[in-house]
C-alpha cells in the first residue's frame, strides 16, 4: 500500500489535535499514531500499536471522525489535518 502520509507532520498540526480540550489524550494518541504512520492502519493494528483494547480504540476512532481528525477508507482509518 503507498504511503499516504508522506509531509513530515508540523508542529502546528500537533499543537491543533494535541491542544484541542475535548478529545481524551488516548484519542490523541490514535490520531499521532494513525499521522506519523506510513500505512492507514485498521482498528486492530492500532490497538495492537498502542497496547489498547479493540473496543475502546473503536469508540475513540469515532470520536476523531466525529470530529473530523480521521476518515474510514475501505476498511482503514487515516489521520485527517486539523482544519
């Protein structure tokens, strides 16, 4: 699969997701993870990555999407820039 991800990732785009009050930091974790990662990662191989259960990583890839810090493409999450 192609790198989607290929602009290094700029202090502004963190300090906007990292910085946002009403998101968990475990969310902002996923979302770190799912920017700096070469690949669109499924729920699985995020939980795996980050030590966390399936369920609670499904809860909080829908908050980013509700949110708009993260889309589903065919069966993958990507990281979507703060706007």
């Amino acid at each position: 699969m192609a790198r989607l991800n290929t602009d290094p990732v700029s202090t502004a785009e963190l300090h906007a997701v990292l910085a946002t009050p009403d998101l968990l930091a475990t969310s902002k974790a996923i979302w770190v993870h799912l920017r700096v990662t070469s690949d669109p990662q499924s729920q699985k191989a995020i939980a795996d990555a980050l030590h966390m259960d399936p369920a609670t990583v499904a809860r909080l890839v829908r908050a980013l999407e509700a949110k708009r810090l993260a889309r589903k493409v065919h069966g993958v999450w990507l990281a979507e820039l703060p706007r």
